[in-house]
C-alpha cells in the first residue's frame, strides 16, 4: 500500500458512497449555491453562538450523509472530523450527538483531506466498513478566535480570505456505488517564515505544491493523469505562488488543469478579498460540486489538496511564523457512480 515516502495507494479502492454538505446565506449567494443539501438563511441557526451554529451544521452535514446512503447509523464504524475551534470542541460535541467512535483530527483546513485519507486507509486494511468523515467552520467564530470579531469592522487586506460558513461530510464503504479513492499523499509541515496572518494563501502554498510534488514522484505519474488538481483554498494569492513553483519544479500542468476551492465557492463580486478558506471550504467543494461533476461524467479523476495553516492565536501573538501542511487524496470515476 505504501508507494514512495508518503503516499499510500488503495488497491481495494474505499467507495464514496453519500456525502452531505450545509451552508450559510453568503454561500447561497455564491457560485455553487447546488453543491449544498441545505442552505441557512442566518448565521446564527437560531442558536445562542457562533460555535454553536458551527456544531449544528456538522451535525446536519453527517446526518444528511447518512440519509442518503442505504445503511444505518448503527452501522458507521467510526467517525472522524475536525475544525478550526480551539481543542475542535464544535465537532466534540458533534461526535457526541451521533454517538458514534470517534477520532478527532486536526489539519486546520487541511481537515477535510486528513480525514478522507485515513478513512480509506482504514477500511482498505479491513479496519473498518463504514467510516463517517467530515469539517465544518464557521465564519463569525473563526474570526473571533484567529483575527477580530466581525463586530469590529475591522477592514482587511487584498491578501485576506473569507472564511466559508458550512460543513461537509462524506460516508466512505468499504463496497458500494459511488467515486472511489485510490491514493492519498500525508504531506509534511512546510514554514516558509510568513508571520502575517492575513496571507495564509502564500503562507501554505509552498506545502501544497511540496505534496503535489510529492504525489506524482510516488505514483510515477504525470500531472495530465487527472482531469483536474484541485487545491483546498489558496485562494487568488495562494494558486498563483502555487503555480508558479509547481512550474519551477518541472510539473507540467496546465493552467486551466490548477484550479482551487477558495476560487470556486463564491462569486467574483462577493467581497471576500483573494477568495475563500476554512475547513469546510474544500470539504464542501469537493463532496459537494466536484464529486457531482464527476457523477455526471464530466470528470474521471482529480486530484484533492487541501491545504493548512497550522497557527493558533497564541503562536500569532508570540511572533510566531506559520508552519503550513497539505494532504492530497485521488478520486476516481467508479464503474458504478451514475
């Protein structure tokens, strides 16, 4: 199963068998308002907080999952999830209401990618049948906690991304009908020494391109194997530094081929800087849009990196620079998937 340094390939290929995907009324008003099951029209979800909002929708992200597959919740093996939140207490609490084993994980938005990867792992080694995996954030309780409050008013740089209120989960089997994964590359914490926590697009995309990098040497394939590679949430500063040290590298991929989930989730009017970010942003993207792209066989395989800034607010106050993670996860069109 290990081929290279840090890839794994899944010769049982782990089925996506259902996903579920919640947003906010800003991602309503976005580009993919279909990529969603359910849409909010307020941020609060009729709920006392932020955070609890963010847990609210996890919760209906995995419920959704489930709903739509043909099992029940009594057969998940095990759930595994995280978000930006201190000590990932919204998907603690998540994982409280499913009653379901538990393994929370911490990637920042790097999450989405970290669970799919070891869920396939998993039940690829007979380690399970069923495995729910998911992320959420939420944007008022991510601002509060890693920059201002939104009460603030605080105005932010060209460079600053708007963090995606939602959440997306997916069920992973270990047989089924749907999209299967067939590798996945564990990156390795990059710092390059950026301080400024309102460019984490150029802080984490030296990581995304050393796992890119990583994944084609140890599958000993080329770019134009995938239809697509698809980045978490770059973002417009992020994909183009990206880019151009993918190039740098001597990866030939096409401009068109790069494309990334802070750059598809909203439209070009919303003011949300250089794009998108949080742990739902390419976990919704990607069970949401992109895996319903390729149902309808427009896309055969792609390539997911979701990228991470593995900073907290005590490190941003110390000085501290941001060290920054990516993980890759290939999905491919099943015989099945319709």
């Amino acid at each position: 199963m290990l081929v290279g340094h840090q890839t794994w390939e899944f010769p049982n290929q782990p089925v996506i068998i259902s996903t579920g995907t919640v947003g906010g009324p800003f991602e309503a008003k976005g580009n993919i308002p279909e990529a969603f099951d359910i849409l909010h029209d307020d941020t609060w979800l009729k709920q006392p907080s932020f955070e609890k909002a963010h847990q609210l929708m996890m919760e209906e992200a995995c419920q959704i999952a489930i709903k739509k597959s043909t099992i029940k919740k009594e057969q998940v093996e095990f759930f595994l999830g995280g978000d930006l939140i201190n000590q990932i207490t919204p998907t603690n609490f998540t994982a409280e209401t499913m009653a379901i084993p538990y393994l929370g994980l911490f990637s920042a938005c790097a999450t989405s990618m970290e669970g799919l990867a070891l869920a396939a792992f998993l039940i690829n080694g007979g380690g399970a049948n069923y495995i729910l995996t998911g992320s959420a954030s939420h944007n008022s309780a991510a601002e509060r906690q890693y920059r201002y409050p939104t009460e603030y008013g605080g105005q932010k740089p060209p460079t600053a991304q708007w963090t995606v209120t939602g959440a997306g989960s997916a069920l992973v089997a270990k047989n089924g009908t749907g999209p299967k994964i067939t590798s996945a590359t564990i990156g390795k914490v990059i710092n390059m020494g950026i301080t400024d926590p309102f460019n984490m697009g150029g802080a984490m995309a030296p990581a995304a391109a050393d796992t890119i990098v990583a994944h084609l040497r140890d599958r000993n394939v080329d770019a134009s194997y995938y239809d697509l590679i698809i980045t978490g949430d770059l973002a417009k500063i992020g994909r183009d530094v990206s880019f151009e040290l993918l190039k740098k590298s001597g990866i030939n991929i096409t401009n068109n081929q790069y494309v990334d989930c802070g750059l598809t989730i909203y439209r070009d009017e919303q003011p949300v800087q250089s794009g998108a970010s949080g742990s739902a942003c390419s976990a919704i993207v990607t069970y949401g849009h992109f895996l319903k792209a390729m149902k309808a066989g427009e896309l055969q395989r792609i390539l997911i990196v979701a990228t991470g800034a593995l900073h907290s607010p005590l490190s941003i106050q110390q000085g501290d620079s941001i060290p920054c993670i990516a993980h890759a996860v290939s999905i491919e069109k099943g015989s099945g998937t319709s």
